[in-house]
C-alpha cells in the first residue's frame, strides 16, 4: 500500500501515526485514504477522457457516506444493488441519472423508488424482473429505461464465490436468451432499451476474460443493430483485481485502453465501468490490537481485537491480507509463525494463518488492504459493536466519518416482550 510506511520504527498512513490514530478512535478502526481513492478514481477517469464514459463506482465495496460523497464530487455515478444503496447514494449527493440498478431480486418498493428518482438505468437480469418493471413504470405513467444484464459465460479465472459470469451463477441473462429478451423488451410500451452490460466476477487479475466478455457483448450489440435496436451504451462491469500479496493485475489505464480498442467501431456508443474494489481496496486499512498471544500445542495465536464479524473476507474467501506490525520490529529471535486470530467463537475466525511476526499483548497490527468489502462486510455478530472509520487527507488530516457503534445500538429496534 502506497501511503504506509515505516518511519523511527513506527508505521505512518501517509503522515500520520497509526499508533495516535489507535490512541484517539480507539481499535479495531478502519483507516482509509482519501488520496488513494482519487488517485484510483482519476486512474480511470483519465483513460476515458478521449470516449464518452460514465464510471459508475460499485457501492457495495464500501459505502460510507464520505466515500460515496468524494466519489460523487469526482463526477462518479454509482451502480446499486439495493434500495439501501439507493438512498446513501443519494444521501451522498450523487446524481440520479448517473445511477445504474443491479442485483437479481430488485423487489416492487425498490423499482418503484428507482423510477421516483430517475436512474440512469436498470441492469435487469431476468425476464420476470423485465416484466415487473414495465408494469410498475406503467402505473407511474412512466418509462423504464433498462440495460439486460447478459451473462457471457466466460470464465473469470478467480475465487468461485466471486466468479459471476458463468453459465452456472444466477446473475444476468443467459447468452442464448439475450436475443430473445431484447425482443421481448423492444415490445413493451413503459421499456426503453439502452444499453447492455456484463459483469464477470471480482478481483480479476488477467484481462483475457475481459477481452472475451467484450467480445461476446459487441456480437450481441451487432445482431441487435440489425434487427434495429440500438443501444445508448455498453457497460463492462467491474471486477478489476489488486495486489493484495503478489497479483499483478493489469492497471485500470491497460484495461481500458484495451476496451476503448475493442469499441473503435462504435464511436456513438457510451462505455461504462463499475469498478468498486479497484478503487477502494489499497485504500484502507484495519487496525487491530493483541489482546492475548497464546502458544500452545506447537501453535502460536495473536489473538487480536478485530474478527471475522469485522473483515469477513479471509474466512469467506479464504482471502489473503498482508499483516503489518506497527512498531516495526523487535529483536528477530522473537520471532515465531502466527495465527492472527480474533474473538469471534467460530473456528474459520482467522484474519491470516502462517505469518511471521514478533508480537506481544497490547501490539498494534494493520491488515492492509482492508477498503474494499471490509466495514460494507461487517455484522454484529457475537455481539460486537462496529468499528469507527476515519478518513485521512491532505496527508495529515484525519476525520471520523463514521461512529463506532455503541452498546445501545447493538439492540436498536429490538423489543422486549
Ligand atoms: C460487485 C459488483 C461490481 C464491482 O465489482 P469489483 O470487483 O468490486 O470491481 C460491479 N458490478 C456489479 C454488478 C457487481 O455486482
């Protein structure tokens, strides 16, 4: 992570301590950089500068209101996955016709919403939902404009829980159907066809399935053309990977370039992206505490303050996340192999098996790259308050921008009999 280093022996976030930021918001905390997630916004702003582009950015990969607002003020739209989305995106000040809807169960209250406010568009992803639309923009005297989610059934090469894109996943539209809904959508009177799009999967780290998927999705814009449907924009989804150990992704600036090839023909048509960990991931960290180290058995845990209720992704998806001492190191033969491990009563609760370190009670760590799928993954369970988050800019400025739960909002709503 390009804004972390070591300095007099302490871990710095661009000039900022980790230990005063652990001092005054208390652990574990979520650290982001306002900087990195400009940097990363402007990365694929820059490269569409020359086509018209929307970079619609993934909410769901971390939705704090000051990230969706920077985002926003960047000129950033926003793909939603759900009503809740909906309503931070605009909390957030986003504007609603650079808003695009995903997500396979958008219920009656959420369409009717989106149709309220005006969306850029629906990412419609089976017929039924094609249906429910045009019949809740008919009620509303209005029309619904609609992209079908295609699935190109390509295969994205990465972890299988977050591979979306095969014929076996349940999103989108299968390729052999996507001629067959066009039509069916072409046919219904509150439906304005405008676009098409794709979204294979997540921390992608080849563009070949990329290439592939937009191969597969201008086939169908072609056959589409001549039947007279033509479409408004073309939208790729996101997926971009990060280096979270040694990946070696392709950059935003590669990827796009290779995209904005593919569409020379089509100079009318807009190209869209939602990207969501490509933005966010390298631009957060998790700080934790040890509560206890405990050797035993051969075996050596760090038993930190910070779970799987709070990072989920490593028990999910078996995911991998740099650990960084914050007091750089103590005398190297205290070294031993560590299971990094936090307080959650469930044996997957593992932030990161097999590392080396030299730790003891009251250290604090860093799980790096913890922007993306981090704080937007957290639950309550065991009855743990959510962590704060903080925003760091200008290099030494940090704000809190989100409370850390309190004992009184962990029973919010519920009811004693
Ligand atoms: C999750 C998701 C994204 C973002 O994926 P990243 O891997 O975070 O870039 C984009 N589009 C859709 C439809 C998604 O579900």
């Amino acid at each position: 992570m390009d804004f972390l280093h070591y300095q007099n022996g302490y871990l710095l976030a661009d000039n900022v301590s980790i230990c005063d930021l652990a001092n005054q918001y208390g652990t574990p905390l979520y650290v982001y950089s306002a900087d990195h997630i400009t940097k990363q916004f402007l990365s694929y702003q820059d490269s569409l500068k020359n086509k018209k582009h929307l970079i619609c950015y993934a909410a769901k990969a971390n939705s704090n209101l000051s990230v969706l607002n920077l985002l926003a003020k960047l000129g950033a739209g926003f793909d939603i996955v759900s009503q809740g989305e909906l309503e931070r995106a605009l909390k957030a000040g986003a504007d609603p016709k650079k808003i695009v809807f995903s997500g396979v169960a958008k219920s009656v209250v959420e369409i009717r919403r989106a149709l309220e406010v005006g969306i850029k568009c629906f990412n419609v992803e089976s017929e039924p939902e094609l249906y429910r639309i045009n019949d809740i923009a008919h009620q509303l005297g209005k029309t619904a404009n609609i992209s079908l989610r295609i699935n190109p059934d390509v295969d994205a090469k990465t972890h299988p829980y977050i591979s979306t894109g095969l014929r076996e996943n349940k999103f989108g539209i299968s390729y052999q159907l996507a001629l067959d809904t066009y039509r069916k959508a072409a046919s219904l009177n509150n439906i304005k066809i405008v676009g098409i799009d794709c979204h294979i999967g997540s921390q992608l780290t080849e563009l070949s399935p990329f290439l592939d998927a937009a191969d597969r999705i201008l086939a169908l814009v072609d056959q589409l053309a001549a039947e007279n449907i033509h479409l408004k924009h073309i939208d790729l989804g996101g997926g971009l990977g990060v280096c979270y150990d040694d990946e070696q992704p392709p950059s935003a600036t590669l990827l796009v370039s290779k995209l904005i090839e593919k569409l020379k023909n089509y100079p009318e048509l807009e190209i869209v992206f939602e990207p969501g960990r490509s933005i966010v991931a390298n631009a957060g960290l998790l700080i934790t505490k040890v509560e206890y180290t405990k050797h035993q058995d051969g075996n050596h845990f760090a038993i930190v303050d910070a779970g799987m209720n709070d990072l989920i992704r490593p028990a999910l998806y078996q995911a991998w996340m740099q650990v960084l001492p914050v007091k750089e190191s103590r005398d190297s033969n205290t070294k031993k192999i560590y299971n990094v491990v936090g307080p959650i009563c469930e044996s997957s609760d593992v932030l990161a098996y097999q590392r080396e370190l030299s730790v003891e009670q009251d250290d604090l760590l860093v799980i790096c790259s913890a922007g993306a799928y981090g704080f937007s993954m957290a639950s309550n369970y065991n009855s743990h308050p959510r962590p704060a988050e903080v925003m760091l800019e200008d290099s030494n400025q940090h704000k809190l921008i989100r409370e850390r739960e309190t004992f009184d909002d962990l029973w919010r709503g519920e009811l004693v009999l």
